[in-house]
C-alpha cells in the first residue's frame, strides 16, 4: 500500500503510488530538454544538477542530520523522541531553536504537500513520511532530500547552494562550508552569509558543535572549522542560462496552451521539445556570422512534415533584449509573399508558362514600376517570379482575385491581418517570419500545413504523459499540384534568379528573397523536402541595412549546409498531369491593353514556353489600391551591394502595426536593392471611385496619401 496527495494547494489524500525516485521535484520546477534530451535549461526551484548519494560527501550529510535530524537512521518516519528533546529545548530558551520535523517530513512537505501551516497539513505530512519510509531507504531519502532543500538565495539542494554561495563543486567544500549550508534550511534568509556574516557565522558554529556532539567530527576538527573565515564567492546558478534562450522562452509561452494552471503550480514537469540542439548551434552561429554592430537578425527553421520547430534564433543577443524577432516581430515581407500571390495563380488553374505584359500599368492612380525602371515586356509566371519582377506580380494578384490570394495566404498559415490593397502583392502586409516560413513549409509537404510548435512531449512528475504532438493533424491547404507546381518556380529563384546565394550543390532547394524599401528588411524563405528554414536580417528601429536579401540568402546557406548533414539528398515531388488538376476557384482577367493584359496564345496548360488563357475576359471584383498621388517605385533584381558602413539608430522601436511611410516615395540610387516601401497602414475606404466608361482599371477605394510599396 502506498500514499499520494492531490495537487499542491489542497492537503488531501487519494491512492496512489510514490513517484520514482528519478521524478521527485519541487513543486514550479520545469524541465526543458531538445529532441536529443540535451537539458536547455531548467526552470523554477529545481534549477541545477541533482547530485547522486555517493558523491554527496559524507560531512554534509553528517552536518545536515547533526542539524535537522540527528536520529535518522533510528526512526520510522516521525521520531517522537526528537519532538520531545525539541519542545524541551525551545520552552528553555524562551524561542525556536530547535524543529521537530525529521527529515523524512521535510521532504513529505517538499514534494507533496502545501506549506500552509494548520493541523490538516501536519496529520498529512506524518502519514507520507511514513509512507516514504516504506517504500524509499534511508539513503535515497536523504539523497532526495539534499537535492531539494531551499538553502536560500533561489538556491535548491547543496549542489546548487554550493555554487551560489561558493562557487565550487559539492566535493571541494570545506568543513566549515558544509556545516553553513547545514545551517540554513530553518531560515534560509536570516541565515544566509549574503545578508549577515556575522549571523552565519553563529549558526556555522551551532551546527559544528551539533556534529561534535553527536560524534561525526572531533572537537580538534570543530575547533579549525570555527576558524576558518566564511570566504564567500557568489556566483550565479550554472543552469540559470538556456542552452536555446529565444526557443525555451517561446516553449514557456507556449506551455499553458496545453497544461492547465494547477498543474503548472505544481510542476515537476518534463518538457521533450522539438529542437535539434546541434541543429540550433548552426543557427546562432550563422546569425552572429551575418550581422554586425546593432543589426538584428532571426532565424526559424522546421520540420514540413510534422511542424515541429528545429531551431530558432530571436535576436543576436537574449542578455541584452529578450524579444524575439522569429515570432514577436511583425515587419513587411517584401518579395517573399509574391509566393502567395502566384500559389493563388496555380491554384486557380494557371499555367506557371502563362505569359504576362510586364508593362506600364495605371490601376486607378497607383502606377507601380519594376526596380530597373524598365520592362521585359512578355514574360512567364516563372520567369516573372524568378526575377521578382514587380508589375506582374500586380497584375496577377489583380486577376486572381486580392480575396483569393488572402485566402490562400491563410490556409497555408498567415494569422497575421493582411491589408486588401494591390501594394500586398509586393509584400506590404507584416508578418512574423515563424508563420511565413511555416507558410512556406506547406508547398514541401504537398500543400499539407502543420501548426509549427516547439513541444513534443509533456509528461509530469509521476511520469505521465500529458501532452504529444501527434495530437496536431495537417490540413490539406493546397492541393498537392499546385504546391509542385509553385515549388519548381521556386527552385528557378534559387538556380537562376534573385535566391542563387542559398544554392545547395546535389540538392533540390527552392526559396524567395525578399527586400523592402531602403533594405530595412532582408528575407530568404527557403526549403528542400525535409526542412524549410527563414532568415530575417534589419534594424529594431527600421533604419536601412544598406545591403540586399543576399545577406539573408547568406545565413540561410550558413546555417543550412550543416543541418543537411543530417539528412539525406531527396527530390521534390513529381509534376501534377495537366489534365489531372481541377482548379481551387478560376482567375478572371481585365481586358483592355491599358491595364497591360496578357499576351494572347494557344490555350493550353504547359510547364514550358506554352500559354493558356482563361476565356472571361471580364474583371472578378474591385481591389483597393494607393491613390494616384503616390507614384512611387517598385524594384525587381537583387544587385547585392556590400554592406554599408553607415551605423544605424540606436534606440530600439518594436511595433505591432506597419511603420508609417515616408512623406515621399523613395527613388533608389547607385546602392539600392529590391524592395518595397513601407505603405500607409490600411483604413476603411470610403467611397470606390466609379468606374469610367471605358475603365482603365477597376474601381478603387479612396486610401490615404503615401507612397506604394515596392518590391524585388
């Protein structure tokens, strides 16, 4: 038979068996280990190693039984004799001097019990330390008990005392330190040598003429103990750091989603998460490699086919600002989402051979332009995406449909709120780079999306499992042609376009780049079947980089050329039968050569030179877009300039919402990259202008003076 309790807070009993010996803990602690159970970092009173009975030296166990229980190894549980030697003590001296607890009590209250005082509790904790003799030894019971005693100053266990207060291993401790220690768990503040030398002192000796007494030293060791002055080198705890600090501060966040509070309390919990440690090395490395003075940087890299987050990199340094650039940060992500805008393309049934104008285009005032100032004039969807060019990126989202690209944009994983203007095309909604690298991650799993999450596995101080990420399913977001599709445009981007900085010899890779205007933030979003990694680069304050998305291309080859260590060469899946793909909704395209149009061939579906068209010829809806003030201008190809050596702001600016656009449109110069300029936050229109007889471009609604974004 054997004796458990209900969750700390309430003192009551049910039938239950005494958690292992392995899973004893004080109640709040958490423990945070990475896919290959490397500990990242331990959370809460149980912070520090937990040393094994035979490497605890014999001293301090001797100095802890002369101090707290000195009959031990003679009672059952409860010593009665103790209780009556401890009241006579204390009547005498007018004052606690000594507890009546044992030791087997102390660690009942530890681990199971609530530390209120009242007659309830004391009952019950007498009934568990019986218990606890019955099924634990002596010695596993004072081991437990060493390991999980509070000594003052978020110290638990000699271990971690021994650190904190003198910085030196267990086995290095003098006679006289033990017997410090020994001293403190009564009153772990008034005892403490940080508040009151001369205080620790005075207990150090009580306690060293306790184990002289009792026989465990002699009084000529006693003597020299008493000497030796109390050196005190103060030290943080070692395990107070994360090995991953932005992930198991995300973990932590992440955690009451799926533990409920009193459990939380309670602790004792044992957090598998999802992250390769060696994985996660790479990926802090190759942000330190890529940013320099105050230029942040964010890398988030996961698992498509199961969600599960590998590494994660929030800023470069956690000491100096704990917010997280992978997934507090909301900036513009430029060129990246024009996969968006082309996977609502494929999937509406265009062809990725479809020809476009890249031409002047006047949608109601707002004139977009490419970066080169220049058009290619006829050119495919992919050839379009590969060189990020601008003006068909427009004109695609204007004939799929703003409303199906968002969407999309949403069934693959963007929460974030997404504006209904023509600007979003090149990218002028924020997002975090979690989700859109997540959003990204669908088109490798076959158009399957998976929640990213940090969290494998729960399981509490009984050994339990809690929680399993099995429980997350995929949802079908895009059929699994078109993310085959988007995924061979992609790879063009990486073999010949705007991404070749993140090419991978001997691997299928495709990606985007991605820049906004002035450079104040530089994006590759890249993946090969079995990992899809993002790279953010840019100042908190939005200030210019003064360089390209290369950079972020850099880091992302940086980082994953060591993780495919680990996996295997595979192929993206197989190109969809043209004849076999039933479209998610149908593209309906402007007439009129004004707006650009399409140039007009054969209507047939093709992965090469081939065109199809779609037969209406009749607009699909009304789009917003920037008023005709604002004829800003738009870039398409990546020079890659080196970076500038113009330091940047310091003050750090974090904002939920897109920054306010410059009073004027940014004309690029010598040094510029690809990029979109910051829009105007989106407002409710407020009338649409009604279109013309004969419309130059659908009708609009009115948005506030600014210039548009552009984009690579």
């Amino acid at each position: 038979m054997s004796l458990g309790l209900k969750s700390r807070g309430g003192d009551g009993f049910s039938s239950s068996l005494i958690p292992k010996r392995s899973s004893f803990t004080r109640p709040g602690t958490i423990t945070i280990l990475s896919a290959d159970n490397t500990v990242l970092q331990k959370i809460g009173p149980a912070t520090r190693d937990k040393v094994p009975f035979k490497q605890i030296p014999l001293r301090l166990r001797q100095a802890f039984l002369a101090a707290e229980d000195r009959r031990f190894y003679e009672h059952s549980g409860i010593d009665l004799f103790g209780i009556a030697r401890a009241s006579v003590t204390n009547l005498l001296s007018g004052q606690v001097q000594e507890g009546a607890s044992t030791i087997t009590q102390q660690l009942a209250r530890i681990v199971f019990l609530s530390q209120e005082r009242s007659l309830q509790r004391k009952l019950n904790e007498a009934l568990m330390a019986q218990k606890l003799e019955q099924e634990l030894t002596k010695d596993q019971i004072l081991e437990q008990y060493l390991n999980l005693v509070y000594l003052g100053a978020g110290a638990y266990g000699v271990a971690d005392a021994a650190w904190t207060y003198f910085s030196k291993p267990v086995q290095d401790l003098s006679l006289g330190e033990m017997a410090t220690l020994a001293g403190l768990p009564p009153a772990p503040t008034a005892y403490s040598p940080l508040v009151s030398l001369e205080v620790a002192q005075e207990r150090r000796n009580s306690v060293l003429s306790r184990m002289q007494e009792v026989g465990f030293i002699t009084p000529s060791e006693a003597e020299a103990a008493r000497r030796e002055p109390l050196a005190l080198k103060p030290a943080a705890p070692k395990y107070a750091q994360s090995l991953a600090p932005y992930f198991t501060d995300y973990v932590r966040q992440e955690l009451p989603r799926f533990v409920a509070p009193d459990v939380l309390e309670y602790g004792g919990l044992t957090l598998k998460t999802t992250l390769n440690y060696r994985w996660q090395q790479a990926a802090d490395q190759a942000i330190q490699n890529s940013t320099y003075g105050s230029l942040q940087g964010a890398l988030v890299s996961i698992d498509p086919r199961d969600g599960a987050i590998r590494a994660m990199v929030g800023g470069v340094d956690f000491n100096r600002s704990q917010f997280n650039r992978a997934t507090q940060a909301y900036r513009q992500p430029g060129s990246t989402f024009k996969m968006f805008v082309y996977a609502a393309a494929i999937a509406s049934g265009m062809s990725p051979s479809q020809v476009y104008l890249d031409a002047a285009i006047n949608l109601g005032g707002y004139k977009p332009q490419n970066f080169s100032r220049s058009f290619s004039g006829s050119i495919s969807l992919t050839q379009a995406l590969t060189n990020s060019v601008n003006i068909v990126a427009i004109k695609v989202l204007r004939d799929v449909g703003i409303d199906n690209v968002i969407r999309v944009a949403r069934q693959m994983g963007i929460r974030a709120d997404l504006a209904r203007y023509y600007p979003l095309a090149l990218g002028a909604s924020d997002v975090t780079l979690l989700e859109i690298t997540s959003a990204y991650g669908t088109l490798a799993n076959q158009g399957k999306y998976l929640t990213p999450h940090p969290i494998a596995e729960i399981i509490d101080h009984r050994g339990r499992v809690l929680y399993q990420d099995k429980q997350i399913k995929p949802v079908q977001a895009l059929d699994p042609g078109s993310a085959a599709i988007v995924t061979s445009m992609l790879e063009r981007v990486v073999t010949s376009g705007t991404g070749a900085a993140a090419y991978l010899p001997d691997r299928a890779v495709a990606g985007k780049t991605g820049t906004t205007e002035q450079a104040r933030d530089l994006w590759f979003i890249g993946y090969i079947p079995q990992l899809v990694t993002g790279v953010w680069l840019g100042y908190d304050n939005f200030a210019p980089t003064g360089s390209g998305s290369s950079a972020a291309a850099v880091a992302w080859y940086r980082f994953m050329v060591e993780a495919i260590k680990d996996l295997p060469p595979e192929k993206f899946p197989p190109l969809p039968n043209p004849d076999q793909r039933k479209p998610l909704f149908k593209a309906q395209f402007t007439s009129g050569s004004d707006l650009g149009g399409i140039d007009r061939g054969p209507g047939r579906y093709d992965y090469g030179a081939g065109i199809e068209l779609a037969d209406s010829p009749s607009f699909a809806g009304s789009l917003p877009a920037a008023p005709a003030s604002n004829a800003g201008s738009s870039r398409s190809r990546d020079p890659e300039p080196e970076y500038s050596s113009e330091p940047a702001a310091e003050e750090p600016r974090y904002e939920d919402a897109p920054p306010e656009a410059p009073a004027e449109s940014f004309e690029p110069g010598p040094s510029a990259v690809e990029a979109e300029p910051a829009p105007p936050a989106p407002v409710e229109p407020q009338a649409p202008v009604p279109p013309p007889p004969e419309p130059t471009a659908p009708p609009l609604p009115v948005e506030p003076t600014a210039p548009q974004p552009q984009a690579p």
